[in-house]
C-alpha cells in the first residue's frame, strides 16, 4: 500500500485549520480558557493576601537574623539601622562661639543671686536643685564649686545625658556618661578660686546656678557584669558625638555653648 506524502503546503494548511477551529471554541466557551482556581482561593491563602504574607516572611527572616546575631556575639541590630553616621560639627569654635559675656547676661537674667557658701546654697531649697551623679551623667569630685543648679539647668543638664546616651545607642558605640567637671560657685569658691587663677572672673556665670561645665575629653565606661565584652571606644569618636547632641540643643535655642580649650570642656547656660 502507498503511502501518502505529507508536504509541507498541507502540513501547514492543517495547522492553520486546528488554529482556527480553537479560537473559535475559546470564543464560543470562554471559561475553558481561565485558571482553575484551588479550592476556592485566589488573592488570598489561609486568610491572608499576598502582602501580608510577604510582611509576615519578612518579619520571620528579621527575627531569625536577631537570634544569629546574638548567638554570634554581635550587637543586635534592633535599634542601629546604619544610617547614622558619627559627622561631629564643622568647626567646635563655630558652632560653639557663645561668649562668656553672652552666656553671663543670661545667668544675671534667669539664675539666683549669688550664694555665699554651700550652707546658703542648701537652704535655698525653692531656688536651687541638687545634681548628684545619676544614670546619664558623672560628677566628678568638686573642689571649686557645689553640685546645685536651678530647675531649668538640671532639666537641660539631664537631657544632654540622655540624648548622649540615645546617640550612643543608635550608632552603635558602646555606653558612656558625660562628666560635669564645674557647677555653681559661691562666693567663697571664687575668693579661693582668685587666689591661684588669675584668668578666674569675679563675676562668674557659675555665680547663678545656670551654668555647668562638661569635659569633651574625658568620659565615663557604662558597665555591665552580665553583657558581653565592649569594644573599646576612642574618646574622639565621643566627643564627636557630644559635639552634635549640643549642637541641637543650642539650636533649639535651649543654652548658650561655649568652646573651652584650655579647660577641655564645654561651657553651658541655660537659655
């Protein structure tokens, strides 16, 4: 029996035939051509949509990556997102350049009168509030002032701590406090003070109770027995961090800041 040949001229006359035959089926009988649906789901599986699934692969992968960090030694990364660098300011003389005479009209306007002795400073007890070391910030051992401020100095005093401590955290630096290094001065600090510094003024700001100095040299390590070792932290890197949390505040207009080179520290009064 002879077989028949196939040409190419038939093979595609037929295709194009099969072709249209479909077409017209899938005119006729739409539905034939939708995907089947699996039991009845189409945007959403077990009662979630496809975002929310995607939100909640994204939270489990957040989470697993904090138990490897922690389980690595790394500082977990829940609060430090890597996007705040340590900038410091420009200049410490530009952006710190309240004068002692701008920062004394403002102590002569919102302090007390001056005291004469720590005994009058501690009977002014409606005035001046007593600053002690506390969780944000160290003070160091007084030999030419007394640990009081009035409300507003200690408030602003606090806040610089805990805004140092915030930056901290953010950036990823280990914990430090700040050491306030001079508070109020009496008058007979500054008798004694004048006595073996000539550069020290009788009418100090220190005089009023709104005025505080921080050392940008010197800090205070935030231990803990139970947290893993931390890395050590260059003083710099501290002070750059300082630099910035002041630079708010006094662009906030809530002190005068002054550059102190000789004495390694910043001046502050309260505005």
């Amino acid at each position: 029996m002879r077989k028949k040949r196939i040409t190419k001229r038939k093979f595609l006359s037929g295709f194009i035939a099969v072709t249209m035959i479909l077409a017209l089926v899938r005119c006729i009988f739409p539905q034939i051509a939708e995907t089947p649906q699996q039991d009845g789901i189409k945007e959403e599986e077990n009662g979630m949509t496809e975002e929310e699934l995607k939100q909640e692969l994204a939270e489990i992968d957040r989470h697993i990556d904090s138990i490897t960090d922690n389980n690595t030694g790394k500082e977990s990364g829940r609060f430090f997102d890597g996007k705040h660098p340590i900038l410091s300011v420009p200049s410490y003389k530009e952006e710190f350049p309240d004068s002692n005479a701008l920062q004394l009209t403002a102590a002569e306007h919102f302090g007390v009168s001056p005291v004469s002795n720590r005994l009058d400073a501690e009977q002014r007890k409606n005035d001046l509030v007593y600053i002690g070391s506390n969780p944000y910030f160290f003070v160091k051992e007084l030999t030419a002032s007394i640990p009081y401020l009035i409300p507003r100095a200690s408030i602003l005093l606090q806040d610089i701590g805990k805004n140092f401590f915030d930056s901290l955290q953010v950036k990823q630096i280990s914990l430090h406090k700040i050491i306030v290094t001079s508070v109020l001065r009496s008058k007979e600090d500054v008798a004694k003070l004048r006595t073996h510094n000539r550069n020290a003024t009788e009418n100090s700001c220190h005089l009023y109770g709104t005025t505080f100095d921080i050392s940008y040299t010197k800090f205070v390590t935030v231990s803990n027995p139970d947290a893993l070792p931390r890395r050590e932290v260059q003083n710099d890197t501290l002070k750059f961090v300082l630099s910035e949390v002041l630079r708010d505040l006094r662009n906030q207009q809530r002190c005068y800041v002054k550059y102190e080179v000789k004495q390694s520290c910043y001046h502050i009064t309260v505005r």
